[in-house]
C-alpha cells in the first residue's frame, strides 16, 4: 500500500545570485513500513527533499512544485493549519544534530509530553508524564524516572539522539523522516542508534525514511535506495541491486570511494574527479556529465540531453549508456 | 634512535583543570586527556591515531606540534627535544612539524586570499622573499592541484575539498617533515575524501613526508596507515601494524570499533556478528578505576577494576610491534 508519492517535485529559491534548483522533477513512492534511503553528497537535494515533505522549506523566495501525496492527500496543497496537523502525528522528523533539534530550556520530559500534547489535546498532566516515562524507557535512557527532568545538556550526544527519536515517535507516526541521524555521532554510539530506529520500525510499523551520506548506513537498514545527484534521481534500485550492480555511473562512482576495512594498506582509492556542480549554473544535459568518465563515448549526447529515469535491469536509471553497458559497470572503464 | 624514528613521543600527559575556580579547585578536578602516551613515527611513514571523541587524539596532536604544553613527558624530532625548546628554538622547530586542520571552512581566513593564506608560514619564518614567496605558493597550488591563477581569490570561493587542498598546501609551504593531520577528510564528501586521502599519500612517496594522521573512523585508516593507534580515554589501548590490529584483533574495544564500522555491502551487513557497545564513553574527569574501558568491557572481570593493564606484547607472539593493553587480550 502507498503511504507517500511524491510526483514531480520541484524547489528552487530565490536567492541574490540566481535561482537555486534544489530539487528537479523528483518521484517517488514509500509504501507502509518500507525503509527507503536517500543518498546523496551535500547539495544533491535530499536534506530539501526530505524538508518539502513537511512543508519546512522555510525562506523568503521558495517554490516548491508538484505533488506531495501522503495517504492521498497533497501536502502542498494543504492550509497551514491541516501541515500542523500532520507533522509530528502522522508525519515525524529527526535531525542530524541533535542538539539543535531540542530546546535548552526545556526538560526533556516536558519536550517528548509536549509533541504528545499537541496532537491530543485534553491529556492529563500525569498521562503525559507516564507517556514521557514510557518513550525515554523504550529508547533505552538508564533511570528514565531521574533522567525525564533533566535538561538536554545533561545528556550526551547519542543520548540526546535517542530522545529525539522518542519525541519523534511519541505519536506512533506512519512516517518517519531521518535526515543523516547518525552524522554527528561516534561510530559505535552510531551503531546503537541505527540498531534503535530498526528496532523501533518494528514495533511502530511506520515506514522510514533515511537521508544519509553514508553508503555503509544504507546497506545496514534499509531495502530500497535512490541516489540524488545535483537536485535529481539518478538511480532508484534496491539496495542489494544498487551494491552488485549499480546502473549509474555515480553510484559506481560513491562506491568504488567508500572506504572498506578489507581493502590493502597504500591500494589506490578510486574516486570521482572534480567537484559537485554549482546548483545555480548547472552544466548542460546530464548534470554529472563534467565528471563522469563514460560521457565522452557518447559523442556529445550527455551535454545535450537530459537523461531520463528508465529501467535498467530491476534498476531505474538516468544515464545515456545502453543498457548493457550499465549492468556491466563494476566491469570497469571499457 | 634519532635515525629510525623521525617523531617520538614519551610517556606523554596533558591534565586540563576544569572550569571550576581556582580557589575552590581540588587536585581531582583534572581532565586527563592524554595520559601516558608513548609511541615513535619512523621516517616517511603514517602513524594513525583512532578513537572516538573526548579520547583526547586531537589534544595529542596539538602536544606534538607543541600547540600547548604536556603536563609531563616528552616529544622528540629527530633526537631534539621539543618539550624543552625555547620561544627561539621553537620557532625553527615549527619549519619541520606542520598541521592540517579539520574543517577547512574554519582554518583559512576568510578575509586573506588563499594565496596569501598559503603563503603565510614562508612570511613568518621569512625564508623567502616576497617575489620568491609568489613563486613558491603557485608552485604549491599545483602541486596539492589547485589552479595557480586563483591565487588572489578568496576562501569562499573554493568548495570544501579544494579548501582542504589549501590547508595541505599551506602546511607544505616550509617543506616540514612531519605533518600531522587531524582528521583532514571527515568534513568531506565522500567522493572527495578519496582524492584527498590520494592526494596525500602521492605527497608523502615524492616529498619523504611522515604524517600522524588523526580519524575516528578505522575504514579511512586502513588505507594510509603503516601503524595504528587505537585511544581510549587518554590512553593508547592497541598500537601495531593494521594487518595486526584489523586482523588479529587484540582489544575488545578495538573489536567493537572494528564491528561498528557500518559495512557497505548488504550481503555481509546481515551476515556479520555485531559487538554493539552499551553506553557511552565515562568521563575523563573521574576515569574509572583500572581499566578505563571495564565500565563497557564485555570481558571485564575484578581485576580490570583494580590493576590498570599495561600496553605490551602478547605473550607468545612473535610480532612484538603489535601491542595491547588489556588483562584478557584475543
């Protein structure tokens, strides 16, 4: 069943400079309890992407074009009040930094009682409290009874992200968008709070959606990827066809660069040459064609034309190379 | 000695006195960042210093370019003391120990252009004139690949990767023998990280360079590393070569480092046993008794409470290079 479609989404904001083209023609559905990553490097679209989804693309010069459609119902066609109604309750966040994402003055029980509160109003004070109680316990913070009147800064890093996802699941949302949770942690702090968002996928059922930089997170979590480069999807495949046989030249490109444990002392890291494009003069026809490898065996067609996501495979891909050609590409530059 | 290591460190302590006032301060109140570390850089290798943070690897690195003072022990480069230097001394020092920072959006200033900014070391030190100073910065500019004509251009004007190519440039511009890079590729992008960390390793084969090189990730180590630090706490916990500590994995801690490192490859992702570490790291304020890692240590028994473990050679084996300080060591 279809939780979410996005149809052709498109952002771009004003800015001194020129128009900024966040997000170009982005589609894609997430069925109910699915786990679907977004990978991309920074600027690709996918923290704005994931932001229009709730409607938080704030600024003063923002379009944003298409559907948005949760349980059938366009999100960008709602009135302010009906978007309220739907983040936190049906709809929930957690951001990367998870300081920021909570308030200083504030405990945090009072924080998680209040995303509750909101969306039922009425509660009783002490309902709240065992709500908070509850979630601080489910999220796994030792001696949640002292601990829900503590202040955020009284909590470390992966424990200020446990809180935020108990917030963010306090309403037992369908949805859950996680824009790079585990970013800012350390890499075994990050290990536990992947292992809690699965966890917890389980017992809310709610789909997942994850934002990431961070090919290695993807591959623990998740069952279905797109790749976002340059405000567009170049590549929407699941994640076990995406690691053996990706149909796109960047995600080849994002994998041959992920750093493995097993790979030799001194070997020499493939990596992608150049720089992402600027969003406000984006490179003609295929936007990844100034660094791909493969563009000049096409005699001029990735400079002239768009390509278009089709299926490769059981992939979707957006790249001029025929097909076989783009199963083959861990083969190698032939 | 002075031949085999260029950079040595010994017995090596930096206690920070906590924000409390001074009146009130009781002894206890020191946060033991780096306690007791020994280690010795050979020539033209890299040494690379993991841990997670608050494990005091950057504070570390700054004793070793003597940023600020140990509370005790000794950094030698190349047999000369640089503990010990004076204001003078340590000026010349500085010419052979370099730095590359973390976040190339911070360790630039923005109003210098990056040439000037690369250029700044030579003006310092005055060991070229200004003609010859122009010079040198476009040679280093291709060197690291940046274009020499964006000498007058400005920090925001570069994306992060080329940032970082500054910095490196930068600490390149006095043709140092050591260079020590904290964390110089965790604030890029993955495609880019690849070309630093390339770029890196080309300079170390054509200049002779030997680096320290500061991570919090074990999989970028594995790459460039000769030998391998793991800390804990202010403490070096597992030290050898990284067929060594990846392979024959010694510390428990350096085992759930390892197994948290997310794998990119789903099939072995779901295969694989995974050594989830509870809670987090104690405070270095009040480390724990003994062991400092026992508080998190699957295998900690009484003992790991009372006798603080000493980095050593396990009995039996025949590579004495790969240490470990642990009372059960695999």
């Amino acid at each position: 069943m279809t939780l979410l479609s996005v149809q052709d989404l498109h952002v771009t904001f004003g800015t001194a400079d020129g128009a900024v083209r966040a997000v170009q023609g982005v589609s894609f559905d997430v069925a109910a309890g699915e786990t679907v990553a977004i990978v991309g490097e920074s600027g690709s679209g996918k923290s704005v992407t994931a932001n229009s989804l709730l409607r938080l693309n704030f600024g003063a010069d923002v379009r944003i074009d298409g559907r948005i459609l949760l349980d059938g119902r366009d999100v960008l066609a709602m009135s302010e009040d009906e978007v309220r109604s739907v983040r936190g309750r049906d709809v929930a966040m957690i951001f990367q930094d998870p300081l920021t994402a909570l308030n200083p003055f504030y405990t945090v029980g009072y924080q998680i009682a209040e995303a509750f509160a909101i969306h039922h109003p009425g509660t009783s004070k002490k309902e709240l409290r065992e709500i908070a109680l509850d979630s601080l316990q489910k999220v796994g913070i030792p001696e949640p009874t002292k601990r829900i009147d503590q202040y955020p800064h009284e909590f470390s890093g992966g424990m200020r992200q446990r809180i935020v996802i108990a917030i963010a699941l306090v309403n037992s949302p369908k949805l859950l968008i996680a824009d790079e949770p585990t970013t800012a942690l350390d890499v075994t702090v990050q290990a536990q709070i992947l292992e809690l968002i699965a966890q917890m996928q389980a017992e809310h059922g709610s789909a997942v959606i994850l934002i990431t930089h961070d090919l290695g997170v993807v591959a623990e979590i998740t069952e279905r990827v797109m790749v976002m480069y340059a405000g567009r999807v170049v590549e929407s495949a699941s994640v076990a066809d995406a690691f053996s046989t990706p149909t796109h030249p960047y995600t080849r490109g994002l994998l041959k660069s992920v750093k493995s444990l097993d790979t030799e002392r001194h070997e020499r890291l493939e990596s992608i040459p150049g720089i992402p494009p600027s969003l406000i003069n984006l490179p003609s026809g295929c936007p990844f064609h100034p660094r791909c490898g493969f563009a000049e065996t096409l005699a001029g067609r990735c400079e002239r034309e768009v390509p278009e996501l089709r299926l490769v495979g059981a992939s979707r891909s957006a790249c001029h190379l025929p097909e076989d050609r783009l199963l083959g590409l861990l083969g190698g530059l032939s | 000695m002075s031949d085999e290591f260029v950079l040595a460190a010994r017995s090596l302590r930096k206690y920070f006195p906590t924000g409390a006032s001074r009146m009130l301060q009781r002894p206890t109140d020191l946060v033991q960042a780096v306690d007791d570390v020994s280690f010795g850089l050979r020539r033209g290798t890299t040494l690379a210093v993991v841990g997670e943070s608050g494990c005091g690897k950057t504070t570390l690195g700054r004793l070793l370019a003597r940023l600020i003072e140990p509370t005790s022990g000794s950094v030698t480069l190349e047999g000369v003391d640089v503990t010990a230097a004076s204001p003078r001394e340590l000026l010349a020092l500085r010419r052979d120990i370099q730095l590359v920072f973390q976040d190339p959006y911070a360790c630039l200033n923005p109003r210098h252009s990056i040439g000037q900014s690369i250029g700044t070391p030579i003006r310092i030190q005055k060991t070229l004139s200004r003609s010859a100073e122009k010079e040198r910065v476009r040679e280093l500019m291709q060197l690291v690949g940046l274009n020499p004509e964006h000498y007058n251009r400005f920090p925001h004007e570069f994306s992060g990767g080329q940032r970082q190519r500054a910095g490196i440039a930068r600490a390149l511009a006095l043709q140092p023998k050591v260079i020590i890079a904290d964390e110089p590729v965790s604030a890029l992008d993955v495609s880019i990280q690849s070309q630093i960390l390339n770029l890196m390793e080309d300079l170390q084969a054509s200049m002779g360079l030997s680096y320290v090189f500061i991570a919090h990730d074990l999989s970028v180590v594995r790459h460039i590393a000769d030998q391998v630090a793991v800390m804990y706490l202010g403490k070096i916990v597992e030290i050898g070569e990284p067929a060594a500590v990846y392979e024959r994995t010694a510390h428990p801690y350096t085992k759930a480092l390892l197994s948290a490192v997310p794998v990119a490859d789903p099939r072995r992702a779901a295969g694989r046993q995974r050594i989830v570490l509870t809670g987090d790291v104690p405070s270095p304020v009040n480390p724990p008794s003994g062991c400092r890692f026992r508080t998190r240590c699957p295998k900690a028994d009484a003992r790991c409470a009372t006798e603080e473990p000493v980095l050593l050679a396990r009995p039996g084996d025949s590579d004495t290079e790969h240490r470990v300080a642990c009372h059960f060591p695999d």
